[in-house]
C-alpha cells in the first residue's frame, strides 16, 4: 500500500515517431504500477504521431502538450519543469518497448533510499531493431559509479532512469535552454551529490535500433571507432570541457573537497599537460571495455577530451 501511495509521473518527448510510438505506449499503459500519470510534449512533429496521441487523449490516458520543435533535450527539461507533485519521475523514449514491471522496479528500489537526498535509479536493456527482433543483451556496467567516471560516461540511458523530487529539482538548476543531456546529468548528479541505484540485472526495456536514435551505443568495433574520430577528433560534437565547465558553476560549491579537485582536472579549455597526465594516469578504470579505456586515455592526452 505504502508503493502504491507514491505518484509517479512518466515524462515522454515524442517526435514523429508515428510508426513505433504506439507500441511504447501500450507498454507503459500495462504497466503492472498503477499510481503514474503520463506526461508527453510533441515536439513538433509532421506526421501522423498527433493524431495517435490525440486519441489516447481523448480516452483520459496521457496528458498532452503540442509545441513547437525545441529538440529532445530541451523538450526533456520543459517536462521536468512543468510537471509537479510527484514523487518520482520516469523518462520515456517514443519508440521502445516496456517490461510490465519497471515501473515497480523503480518504485521499490527508490523507496528503500532517503526520501530528502537527490535518487537516481537506473537499470539494464536488451538491443532490438526496428522490426522488435532481438539483437543482443547490454552488458552490465562491470565498474565501480563514481564522479570522475561519469563525467566522461553515458551509462544511464535516459529510459531507463527514475528520480526522484530532489534530484529533479537539482537538474532543473540547469537553464532549459543549455543543450545538456538529462540522463549524462542525472548520474553525475547522483554519484556527486546524491545516490545511485543501478539495477544491472534487471531488464527493464526492449531498446528499438533502427537508425534514427539520438545515442550511439554497443555498435560494431568499426562503427564505434569512426564514429569517436568524427566526434572527437574532428568536430568536438558534444563539447565536453563546456559541459564540465558548466558543472562547475552550477554545482561546484556543492562538490565535496575530493571532488572540488577531480573537476579542476577537467574543466580548463587550455591544454594543461599536468591536468591531462592526471586525467590519463587515473588509477581506477573509467569504461568497461579495454579498448574504450585506451582510447579514451590517449584522447586526454592528446587534449581531445
């Protein structure tokens, strides 16, 4: 009874997404949870999804707000912010598929945690593709959360994560108009400042490939290695040093002393040979696989990250 007491709101971004976008739905409406309300903002979109989500409207099973394209993470925050009075708050994409259970999951996991201290809890997924045919398991994260991980880490897909009140208002120090990643936020968050729950075992979605997704993840050796050359060492895509830089003055004050001196090892956008040997020669492993360590350890000594 004490479970069910607690409100949960599940907060989903939608963007023509037409095909897959029923199927997500129908899997949060079976949800074995019954306490949620079901909060999506329509990005903009120019296909049939409005008239899908307009019909679940109608029925009273979704609240809906159409708006202006803004893109995802922008949408993401506009949500968090606007949606209130819940306990905890679950992220959505368009176009993957429920387990029955992760909504409970989630619940249980969050309420064995202080109420008043800023809670993340995520959990694992299995790769399908377009069609729903199964791909491959994720591997569970085999290394220790930490701060200095997680800044160079996306291990929290954003549709696997719940929060809590606290920690949705510690995110939501962030202006809405910053292009900052809810799900890379809310672990640095966690393991910073809060605490994580990570449910490695537990498969809490089916996480649909089909080419149009915003995150790149277990792909092909290959596809892996191009695409970090692209976005690293040519473009700079997800601008790194601005984001720590952001945390910085966002968060900085709030950083115990430890970590107070790991981020003056990051956020410098001059190349700091000591800071990056520090960076590179960190004892402790930042990724799971072997050869996503070296590269990420050459990348800061080359000053790429």
């Amino acid at each position: 009874m004490m479970m069910e007491q607690k409100k949960v709101a599940i907060l989903i971004s939608t963007y023509n997404g037409e095909k897959y976008i029923a199927d997500q739905f129908e899997s949060i409406f079976a949800q074995t949870y019954k306490n949620i309300d079901i909060f999506v903002r329509d990005d903009g979109s120019t296909d049939g999804s409005l008239d899908i989500l307009r019909n679940y409207e109608k029925q009273g099973k979704i609240n809906l707000v159409e708006d202006k394209n803004i893109g995802v993470w922008r949408s993401v925050n506009w949500l968090a912010k606007n949606t209130k009075g819940y306990d905890y708050y679950s992220f959505g994409d368009q176009d993957d598929i429920w387990m029955p259970d992760k909504i409970e999951k989630a619940v249980n996991a969050l309420n064995n945690m202080k109420q008043d201290v800023p809670a993340l809890y995520f959990c694992n997924y299995d790769y399908y593709d377009g069609e729903m045919k199964f791909l491959s398991h994720k591997k569970p994260i085999d290394i220790d959360l930490t701060f200095i991980n997680s800044l160079v880490n996306f291990f929290a897909y954003g549709f696997t994560c719940v929060i809590n009140e606290p920690m949705k208002l510690l995110f939501l120090r962030v202006s809405p108009e910053v292009l900052f990643p809810h799900d890379y936020l809310f672990l640095i968050l966690g393991t910073a400042l809060g605490n994580v729950v990570y449910d490695g075992n537990y498969i809490s979605a089916k996480y649909r490939r089909h080419g149009k997704n915003v995150s790149v993840t277990d792909e092909s050796f290959i596809k892996i290695f191009l695409w970090r050359v692209k976005n690293f060492l040519i473009n700079d895509s997800f601008k790194y040093v601005d984001k720590w830089n952001m945390i910085n003055e966002i968060y900085g004050e709030d950083l115990c002393l430890e970590n107070k001196k790991i981020l003056r090892w990051f956020i410098s956008s001059k190349y700091n040979i000591k800071n990056a040997f520090r960076r590179a020669f960190y004892p402790k492993r930042f990724r799971g696989k072997l050869f996503d360590e070296i590269t990420l350890r050459l990348m800061f000594i080359i000053g790429k990250i």
